[in-house]
C-alpha cells in the first residue's frame, strides 16, 4: 500500500510522466495508474518481459539496475525497488534519466541505482539460476508422465527447424507464458503453438510452421 | 546493402565500449567484445521481447531497450530487423546522446 500511494505523489510531481504502475511476479500488475494507456494484462506481458531482460543480462553484468524502453513517444523506466517488487513509470521523451532517477529515488527514499543490485544479483549469481522459473513449470510438463511431453517436445525440435539454437530458450520463455496464462492442457496447446509462431520472423516460414501443426491436429 | 565490415565502424563511435550485431538465431555477425558468443542469445531474446512489446503497448513502435547498470555501463539493445546490436556504453557517456549517435550511424548505412 505504501508504493502505491507513492507512485501516485511521483506521478502527481512530474507533469511529463503519463502513469504508473507496480509489478511482483508473485502478485501481477497492481496499482495500474496508467489511466487507460494499457490493461492490466498487457502491463503484465511488459513487466514480465522487462524483468526477464534484465534478469537475462543480469548472467552476464551482475550490477543491473533498472530498464528504460524508448518508444517513439514515450519512455517505459522501470526499477527494483523491493523485495522482488517493480516500480514502472511512463513519461514523455522530454524527461531526462536523471530527473526521473532523482524522483523516484526521494519519493522512496531508496537509491534505485543500488538497490536492484543486491537482489538481482543474489537471483541470478548462478548463470542456471535465470531460467529457474522456466525449469520448473518445464520440468512439470517434461516429466515422463505428463500428457504435453510429446506435444511439447515436437514442437520445440520444430521451432528449432526455423529460428536455429535460439530455439530452446525462445520456447521455454513461451512456455512460461503460456502456462501463467492458460491451464497447461491439450486443448490449450493451440495457443501455444500460436504463440511460438510469432517468433519465426519469416512470414512463409511462419506459415508453414502453423499449417504443419494445424495438419496434425486434423489428423 | 550494409556489410558485416561496416557494423565494424561501430567500435570507433565515442562512448562505444563493445558492440554486438547478431542474426535471430543466434549467430554473432560482427563483434569486438570477448564474450559475445556468451551475450548473444540474451541480446536476441530482449531483442525480441522488445519487438512485442509494441503488441502491448497499441502499436507503440520501440526504437532501443537500455539496461541500466551501477558501473553506467549500460547495455543498449536495438531491433534491426531479423539482426539485433547490442552496445555496451562507456560509463561516462550520456546514453540519450549515444543512442541518438548510434541510430543516426545506422540510418546511414540503410
């Protein structure tokens, strides 16, 4: 409850910032103050993909803060500030890094450079320990047992055909998805594979991979 | 058409520390970083999850991604097609004007 009232003082402070919103991966997007700009269920694709960008080149530079997207008419800034917690805000291209830094770090009385560090840090030490998320859920639905292994399986090593090595990793990530989004099931493997496409740039290609998928669902 | 060598002009940008220019699958197409091999795979996926994000977002057009770092050497992602550059900045560097800078050099090659 005190980040929101909070994010509302940042936000009433800075006439170039358009909204705001916090993210916990446990919890999803709350206190969505972007007055309509995005749905709750887009701010969480957002923050679950800024996150996850970050997190991925947190393997690499362990010193990460935060994330800033550059749109052409606006800027997404996000930062840490607790416990796994995300503050985001959206403002006009005409803020600059500093001031929103400088904002955001009175109004929480943190220092958003440093405080991300420690935590993402601890997370992601261990280059395995960033797709720990992914090895879960894909752990469950690999498992001997479980009904999706084929499914899963065939249609990984078929994306693999399309987009190379990147395969694995571009799957799991839409696994993870998926399955926050959806029950992982066969009658949901559509969507899945609907998903998966998107990442085949190549518009023939593409299709290829759908009608291939499409066929043996037919059959 | 830009080549692989033109890409390489991008080491001598001020406030350019390393660069990255990788294919979608992975492949690394011109470098001066020692680990590029390692940061491939995760330039491509926020790569890619930053060309989504227009999904999200109404069709808004993302033109980089910037991870911010304590040390200010910040990671800059941008989307160029089926091929993704990443840059680590110099700390010292403004990363609004290196960005700028970098946008300008490749609409020069295009």
């Amino acid at each position: 409850m005190e980040y929101e009232s909070k994010l509302s003082d940042i936000i009433a402070s800075l006439p170039e910032v358009v909204g705001g919103f916090l993210y916990a991966p446990d919890r999803g997007v709350y206190s969505n103050q972007t007055e309509g700009i995005a749905n709750d269920n887009s701010l969480q694709q957002v923050s679950f993909k800024l996150t996850k960008i970050v997190s991925m080149i947190s393997v690499h530079f362990q010193d990460t803060g935060g994330i800033r997207v550059s749109f052409r008419d606006l800027i997404l800034f996000g930062t840490q500030i607790e416990n796994e917690q995300w503050l985001f805000l959206l403002h006009q291209p005409s803020l600059s890094a500093g001031m929103i830094k400088m904002t955001v770090q009175m109004a929480l009385n943190i220092d958003v450079a440093d405080q991300p560090q420690t935590t993402i840090a601890q997370t992601v030490v261990d280059p395995s320990a960033e797709v720990q998320p992914n090895q879960d859920i894909m752990a469950i639905l690999l498992a001997d047992e479980s009904e999706l292994r084929e499914s899963l399986i065939h249609i990984q090593e078929e994306l693999a055909q399309y987009i190379g090595p990147v395969a694995e990793l571009v799957f799991k990530d839409s696994v993870e998805i998926w399955a926050a989004n959806n029950t992982p099931s066969s009658e949901n493997i559509p969507e899945l594979i609907s998903m998966v496409a998107q990442e085949i740039d190549d518009e023939e290609d593409r299709k290829s991979f759908l009608d291939s998928h499409t066929s043996k669902e037919e059959e | 058409m830009a080549t692989a060598k033109d890409f390489s002009r991008l080491g001598d940008i001020e406030g350019v520390s390393s660069y990255i220019l990788v294919r979608n699958d992975g492949y690394v197409v011109s470098e001066n970083y020692e680990e590029a091999v390692a940061l491939a795979s995760a330039i491509v996926t926020s790569g890619k999850y930053c060309d989504s994000l227009s999904e999200d977002l109404e069709g808004r057009r993302y033109i980089y991604c910037c991870v911010e770092r304590t040390s200010g050497d910040n990671v800059l992602v941008f989307s160029l097609g089926r091929y993704y550059l990443g840059i680590i900045k110099h700390a010292d560097c403004d990363p609004q004007q290196l960005a700028d800078t970098i946008i300008g050099f490749l609409k020069g090659l295009s």
